[in-house]
C-alpha cells in the first residue's frame, strides 16, 4: 500500500475547525437551520453542472441525477429544516426507584470535527446528506468525496467552498491515499461510504482516534419471488432497482430466488420491462440515453470476469450479456441457475448482472440468505403472509422492503443502516442527526435527603435497608 499523502493545508484546516466545532455546540437550531439552507439552495442553483457533470463521469441521465441526488439530499434537508428543534430538545426520563428526588435528561451534544468519505455511485447525495445531518447536529466537517467521479467531485468542491468557509467545512479532492491520510487525524466522527473491505480499514483507522463511526457498507442484497405474488409488479420493480444506475447502487437487487412454477414467466415479464424501458440491442440500449454506464475500466474489467466466469460454471444468459468495452457499457443482463461457488454468487456484484434462482420451499430460501454475510436490505414480493413473516423472522438485514425495493431509503422516518458485514451504525432523519451526537446523560438532585445520605465511607442504616429490600425489585 502506497504511504498516505496529506493533501494540502489539512492540518491547518482541522486545526482551524476546532474552534468553530466548540462555537457551533452552543449554536441555535436557527443558526443550524440557515446553514442547512444555504447547502440546499447552492445545491440547487447549479442544477445544470450536476446534470452536466454527472454526464461527463457515469453518463448518467438528468431524470437519474433528480431521483438519485437531488431528490434524496433535498429530502434529508426539509426533513432537519421541518423537525431540528424537536430533535435538539433535550429527551426527559423518568426517575427510577433508587433515584427518587432526581431530575434527570438526555441532552445532544455536537461531536465536534467529523469526516465524511463520500462513494462514486451517488456522489451528491451520499455525500452531502451525511453532511446536511452533521450540520444539524451543530457539527463542523471534512468532505472527501470520490476520486473516481472528477467532475461531480470538483462540483462538491465549488459549492461548499461557496457556502463555507473552510474552518466550517472543508472538501479534499486527491486519490484514496488522501482519504487515507486523513483518517490519520483525530476527527470526533467518521462517516463512511463504500465496500465493506474498505470499510473495515476505515473501522480500524478510526478505533486508533476511538472515534465514533458509521459505516454504510453494502452487500449481496436478495429478493424473494413466491409464486403468490404480483409478477408483473415485482418484474417492473425490480428491473428499475436494479438497473438503476447500472446497479452500482448499494441497496440494488443483487440476485433473485423465484419459485419454480412462476420462474420462466417471471424472467418473460422482466424481458419485456427491460425492452420497453432501455431498448432490445446492445446499440439501443448504449445510446438510448437512460443507462447509466459502468465508473471506469477497471469495474468494467470486474464484471465482465464476473459474468465469464459464471458463464464457465454454467449459468445461462437469459437476455443481455453483451459489453462494450470502449464505452464501459453492459447490457442489463439476466442470468439464471449460476453455480453456488460462482465469483458473483460470493461478491457484491455493483453492476447490471441479475442471477436468477428458482426455489421450491421458501425454508430452502432462508438457509441460502442465512449461509452469507447479513445483507443491506432484503426484498420480499408475495401476497402470502406467513412466507412474508417467515422470511422476515428468519433472516437478518439492515433493512426489509414487502412488494417493493429501494424506497425504504427515501422514508425519513426510518433508520436506514446496515448490520455486520452490510454496515454499523444508522443515517438518515433523526438518526442521522443522532449518528452525529453524543447523547449525553445529565441528572440533578432535587432532595436533599438523598444528597445528604450519601457519605464518604457510610451508608446509613435505613439506606442498607432499602438496598437489600429492593435486590430483586428495583
């Protein structure tokens, strides 16, 4: 591994922030609530660069850009602008038995100096809605967005560096030795974003600093189709979850168990939804406008080792299965029965390949969910509740969507998060403004009596009493 690099300025700039975290603790939820504003409306203006930028680095289309950036980052805005003072008020909790005569709270209090290491698949919203629940909390931050998207990256840069003064908020662009480095510092919170390898190193940079963490990992996300459900919904649905952004998308469908008897059906209502959303040929669907492509060459490469060597161990392609490599494009491609010890069926694939898998009994289903690492999210589509509540039961995941997919992500009132390998740690709503506060326990007494009783090497009579009555009652 390459030594890490500091980039420029850095440690003046975390220097600079610790005055400005330990003003912005005391700050109002109308001081955090004009920032949050200010990063909105910025974001905003300059719609077209996004929309340009996202262009120039994926090929990423505008609708794209506003349901998979915009919209979720303006969603976690109005969500802090609508409910900030709510989630700052301090939490009361009731005295218990052996602290009668105490007033006691939960007060949020800012982290203080935090980094945010954004990804490349989404790298406005996953991003900057961490940033927008950092600032909720009254914290300041460090952006290290992706090296892998310039473009967006360096749009990211223009607009905070409009927004923030760099003791406020400060973005490094560079390589991932700059992340690297920056980990070197002792920030209050890291929020990062990507794979779950990487992921474990940011874990282990962090536990030197005891820093708190979230991470938003990913996983082999699965989607079950009984023979119950609605095919033609979860053919639509999960054609657009997964192909969206050419599933490089940390929540997409990453393989598909269908029931035996509606299998081949199933595979003809996805063909039909593919062709009528992106084109029947490799030329259409490449110029069509709606796919985004792969990041670069060195992904590109990954999948298409992934697919030839599914391919080798027998999976069939079913419709798509074609690359172009000058453009880093590959078809939506539907592959079925692939081998257990295929390289896709034991990684997170990030890409436009969807293994198809029939089952008879949904017990079968379970154990091959349970055999792997705890996935992101956990699709189910079937009109029978007992499977429904079987699988939910049964498995564990960092989140479950029925008869859908994706969307529990956009719902802000849920803690979106993962679980082991998938991720620690929650976002989004109050979650997220929780994931970036210390909550901090603050208790009063009220009588005296209590305060009196308590000396220095004495425990009164009646205390004694009270403590041995109340072992197996307090």
């Amino acid at each position: 591994m390459e030594e890490a690099v500091p980039p420029p300025g850095w440690l003046e700039i975390f220097e600079a922030q610790g005055p400005t975290a330990l003003a912005w603790r005391a700050s109002s939820a109308r001081d955090r609530r004009q920032r949050i504003v200010r990063l909105r409306e910025a974001v905003l203006d300059r719609r077209e660069d996004w929309y340009r930028a996202a262009q120039q680095d994926l090929r990423k289309s505008a609708g794209e850009v506003d349901l998979g950036e915009l919209l979720p980052f303006c969603l976690e805005a109005n969500q802090a602008l609508r409910h900030l003072d709510g989630w700052m008020r301090p939490r009361r909790v009731r005295a218990t038995w052996m602290t009668l005569g105490t007033q006691a709270e939960i007060q949020f209090q800012s982290r203080g100096r935090c980094l945010i290491i954004g990804p490349f698949n989404y790298p406005l919203n996953l991003t900057l809605s961490p940033l927008v629940c950092a600032l909720a909390a009254g914290n300041t931050a460090i952006l290290k967005p992706s090296e892998l998207t310039p473009a967006m990256s360096e749009l990211l840069a223009q607009v905070i560096a409009t927004v923030f003064a760099p003791d406020e908020v400060a973005v490094f662009q560079g390589s991932a030795e700059v992340a690297q480095a920056l980990q070197e510092l002792p920030f209050d919170h890291v929020h990062f974003t990507g794979s779950t390898a990487v992921g474990k190193r940011v874990m282990a940079s962090a536990a030197r600093h005891l820093a708190s963490l979230t991470l938003e990992l990913g996983g082999k996300t699965p989607a079950v189709v009984d023979a119950s459900a609605d095919l033609e919904l979860a053919a639509r649905n999960i054609v657009w979850a997964k192909f969206a952004n050419a599933g490089q998308t940390c929540i997409a469908p990453d393989h598909v168990f269908v029931h035996q008897s509606v299998k081949d059906r199933w595979i003809d209502l996805c063909r039909r939804e593919i062709e009528k959303a992106y084109g029947a040929s490799l030329t259409e669907q490449e110029r069509g406008g709606v796919l985004t492509h792969i990041v670069n060459q060195r992904h590109m490469g990954r999948l298409r080792g992934l697919l030839e060597d599914a391919l080798e161990r027998g999976a069939r392609v079913m419709m798509g299965g074609r690359v172009s490599e000058q453009a880093s494009f590959v078809q939506p491609t539907l592959l079925t029965e692939p081998a257990a010890d295929a390289q896709l069926m034991r990684e997170e694939i990030f890409g436009p390949l969807l293994p198809v898998m029939g089952f008879d009994q949904i017990r079968a289903v379970v154990d091959r969910i349970n055999a792997g690492a705890k996935p992101l999210a956990l699709y189910v589509y079937s009109r029978t509740p007992g499977h429904v509540r079987h699988l939910v039961a049964q498995t564990s995941s960092g989140g479950v969507c029925i008869n859908h997919a994706l969307i529990h992500y956009l719902h802000g009132r849920l803690p979106f998060g993962g679980v082991n390998d998938s991720g620690l740690g929650q976002s989004r709503g109050f979650y997220g403004f929780r994931a970036f506060s210390h909550e901090r326990s603050v208790l009063q007494a009220r009588w005296t009596w209590l305060v009196k009783s308590l000396r220095p090497g004495e425990v009164p009579a009646l205390m004694r009493r009270l403590v041995r009555w109340g072992w197996r009652y307090w």
